[in-house]
C-alpha cells in the first residue's frame, strides 16, 4: 500500500516535473521520494538550483517560504497548511524595528526560523549549521539574535568577542528538555556519547559531547562506533537506526517531538500533488525581495 502510494508520487513527479524536497524531521516513507533531504541550510542551498515549475516542501511553512524567495518563478506548495514553527511566530517585526531605531550599531542576525516578514527587517540569517561561521564573520561586535535564546546563547559561548543580546525566543520542543532527563539517560548508557542540537538550553547543552545541527548530528552518529544519545527531534534517531540497524541509538528525552514536523504525511504529499489539497506560498514582491537579502546574504557569507 506504501510502497504503491510511492510509486504514484515518483510517476507523478516526473510526468509534472515536480522536485519534493524533504527536511531530515520527515518520516522515512517521505525521505525515500524526495529528491533532496538535508537540514534548513542544505534545503535553502538547493533551492537556488531547482530545474522544474513546482516544488513541493515537506516541513513547516518558513521553510516553504524560504524556497519561494529563492525561487520565486516556481509555484511553492507546502502539503498542510497549518504546518508551521511555532518559534519562527514568537517575535515580532516591529519590536525589531524600533531596536534597530534604538540601537544602530546593532546587526540582526535571525535564525532562519523565522517569518518573511520578520527576516524583512534582519541583516542576515543563520541556520543552527551555518550561525557560528556567520555570526563569526560579521563585521560588526554587537548583534542582536532572533528569536532562538538557546541557539544564540551557544553561538555566545563560542564568541567571547561579540556583544551578543538575546531575546526570550525558544523552540518548545528542544527547550523542554531538563538536566534531569540528561542524567537519566547518561545513567542508561554510560558509554554512550550525547549528540545535542543547539536549540537545547544551556545547561542542558553542558552534558553533550557534540553540539550540532541535524545534519553534523546524523554524520557523527553514521561514522562512530559509539553508542550514542540522540539530543534532537525523534525522527532523527528513528533515521538513525534504519541506516545503521547495527547501531546504538536512544532518544535523549521522549519529549523531543515536533508536532508540527509530523504533520505531512505521503498522502498529504500525493494530494498537494494532484492539486487536491496543500497551500500555495504567495509573497507579495515586496516581501520576497526584503525577506530574501538576509538569506542571500548568509549563503554569501557561509559559501
Ligand atoms: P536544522 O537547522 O538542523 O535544519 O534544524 C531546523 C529545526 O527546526 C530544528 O528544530
Ligand atoms: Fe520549530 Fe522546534 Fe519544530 Fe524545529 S523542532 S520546527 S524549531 S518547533
């Protein structure tokens, strides 16, 4: 029934020439009919290169409307509608606005996270795989980071030099994450070495022996002969242990569940396809040309 489900999407993407590109938090069955996979970098990156009229995105809408500003003579479909980052809404243009007003020495730097609107008042963007190198090259001291504390915290930590101020954004999925769930699992696998995203809270951060995006996670996992604790979204470890079934892999905390980036499901896929369902992303050409420059301006920068 999957497997036949597939097949349509694959015969279907080629007759309407559609690329169905996928971030890493999607289910397997998904990840098999993408033709790319990677985290918000990669995807951002191969956004630039697509040759084809439609382009479906499997995850959350900032990623669909990160695609159409970087191609925006193709129609962006993202399957659900109501699939979105709950993070990317928690701050708003305006507040960045009059820090901007207030503070002019300041660059904003938003972790790709984010709103077209909100991106359309930053300088640059970052994704948790780019913002060290980023941030690093900046040719200003004082940044403010958007919206993701944690994130901006660790990038902090690894910059003394920057004046770095942080605002109370945070994801609610890697943010619920306590110390004590660290010391739970560091009790069931001793040995196990602990891989973290660095949307995990500081002092939950202070227990991983890796500290990376979804992408440095699964290649570490992938090369080691460690067991190893999965600190990020579950469908990671899940990945994991399909490419690697000799291989060790627990789940940090079983909170590490993104509602929202278990939304899409291959009939989703298949109905956006077949134009049943899904949502068009449309940004008005003011919009897509502010929102874009802090995207082109962080492919620039971390190239
Ligand atoms: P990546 O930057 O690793 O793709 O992660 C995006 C995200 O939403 C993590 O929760
Ligand atoms: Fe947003 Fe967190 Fe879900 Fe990633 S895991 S999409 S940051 S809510």
């Amino acid at each position: 029934m999957l497997r036949e489900l597939q097949d349509k999407i694959l015969k279907l993407k080629k007759e309407k020439n559609i690329a169905i590109l996928a971030h890493s938090y999607q289910s397997t069955d998904i990840l098999e009919i993408a033709d790319f996979r990677g985290d918000s970098y990669q995807l951002s990156v191969i956004a630039k290169e697509l040759d084809c009229e439609t382009v479906i995105m499997c995850g959350v809408k900032f990623m669909a409307e990160t695609l159409k500003m970087l191609s925006p003579e193709k129609k962006v479909i993202l399957p659900i509608a109501q699939a979105t980052c709950p993070m990317a809404e928690q701050i708003s243009p305006e507040r960045v606005v009059q820090f901007k007003k207030e503070n002019p020495t300041f660059k904003v730097v938003a972790y790709i996270n984010t709103t077209a609107e909100l991106k359309a008042v930053c300088d640059v963007c970052v994704t948790s795989s780019s913002a060290l190198k980023i941030v690093s090259a900046l040719d200003t001291k004082d940044i403010l980071f958007i919206p993701d504390k944690n994130l901006g915290a660790y990038i902090s930590s690894q910059l003394p030099q920057k004046n770095i101020v942080l605002w109370d954004g945070y994801c609610p999925i890697h943010d619920a994450v306590t110390v004590k769930d660290c010391i739970e699992a560091k009790q069931l696998h001793p040995n196990a070495k602990v891989l973290m995203h660095p949307e995990l809270p500081p002092e939950v951060l202070a227990y991983g022996d890796v500290i990376g995006s979804t992408t440095a996670i699964i290649n570490y996992a992938l090369d080691t002969d460690d067991e190893c604790i999965i600190g990020t979204e579950k469908s990671i470890a899940d990945f994991l242990k399909l490419q690697k079934p000799d291989g060790k892999f627990y789940l940090l905390s079983k909170k590490l569940m993104c509602p929202d980036m278990r939304m899409t499901t291959l009939s989703d896929v298949y109905a956006a396809m077949i134009s049943d369902s899904g949502h068009e992303v449309i940004l008005s050409d003011e919009l897509l040309a502010a929102a874009r420059k802090p995207i082109d301006e962080m492919i620039r920068l971390g190239g």
